[in-house]
C-alpha cells in the first residue's frame, strides 16, 4: 500500500494548500475536515485551531496530489449556513528562515483600543516577526499572548520600546526568551 501511494506521488503533480474552516463552533468539524483530507490522500502538515467565543477557527497546511478545486468541493460536504472554506495553493518555497531568536510578548492590563496595534508596531519597527499571537478579553482585563523572532541586536531595543509604548497605553509588558522542548 506505501508502495502504491509513492508511487503515486511520484507520477503526479504535488500540490501545497492552505485550507482555512470558520463558522459557528460545534463537535465534530475537526474530524470530518481530518476525514476528507485523508480521502483525498492530503497530508496534514501544520495546523492551528482555536475557538473565539463560541467561532470556530481553524487553518491547515497540506500537501498531496489533489487540486485546490477538488479539494473544496470536497470539503463542501461540511459546509452548512454557519461554515465557510477556504482552499488555495501555496508555495512551499516561501518559508522563510527566522530573523533571530524566539522570544515571548506578554501584555496585560485594562483593555482599550490601540494595543494590538501599537504594540505589534514595535516589532515590526524592529524587523521582528510575529509567529504566534492571541488574544483574549476577560471582563475590563485584556490578555495579549504573541511569539516573535528577533534579532539579536535588536531585543534589548524592543524591550525598551515595548516599555514605552505598554506605559503610554497603561498596561504591563514583558519580553522573555521562548524555552524550547525537544519533541
């Protein structure tokens, strides 16, 4: 059967498609979206999913030999009223290295307008990049989550910014180093 599948694989034109699911949350939509992916002999490559109240949210990375079209109709099959799909090819070249090292942003204080600007601005003055934000708002208390890459010489300057900037907004901010896990 691995055989047949590389081969497969071989003789046919790879595709690398960016599949996004957004609706109305309920059970099951992760296993089905699964389900028909692997019908289609698609492989799951990255992933993220997340529930923002009561909004399902979800986007994939995957590659095989199905077309972005045969890959929505099928995923038509679990749209309903409250789901809308998303397919379109990607590059896989465009991954791109990061610019520095991993570092964690976390922000927290009274919410109003302008964090998530303000804030992700600094990185972007500096060249960061943000690899992994969220956000949540919890009675007046807004939480602020985001992963960045920064380079070397440029963290103790986005610390100092990102001081300022929290000050300026009155909330709290803090830059640390991400530990990394092996797997």
């Amino acid at each position: 059967m691995e055989r047949g599948r590389r081969e497969v694989w071989q003789n046919a034109r790879v595709t690398n498609l960016a599949i996004t699911v957004l609706g109305h949350d309920r059970p099951g939509i992760i296993a089905r979206t699964a389900d028909l992916l692997a019908e289609l002999q698609m492989n799951l490559e990255d992933s993220s999913m997340t529930l923002l109240r009561g909004h399902f949210a979800m986007t994939l990375i995957c590659s095989g030999t199905a077309s972005a079209a045969d890959v929505e109709a099928k995923l038509a099959k679990i749209i309903d009223d409250s789901l809308s799909v998303s397919v379109r090819e990607v590059d896989p070249e465009a991954d791109h290295a990061a610019v520095g090292e991993s570092y964690l942003i976390t922000v927290h204080g009274a919410d109003q307008l302008g964090i998530v600007a303000r804030l992700t601005g600094v990185l972007a003055e500096s060249g960061g990049n943000i690899t992994d934000l969220s956000t949540r708002l919890s009675g007046g208390l807004y939480v602020l989550l985001a992963e960045v890459d920064i380079a070397a010489d440029a963290v103790e300057g986005v610390r100092q910014r990102l001081q300022e900037v929290a000050s300026g907004l009155g909330v709290e901010a803090n830059l640390r180093p991400v530990e990394r896990d092996e797997l």
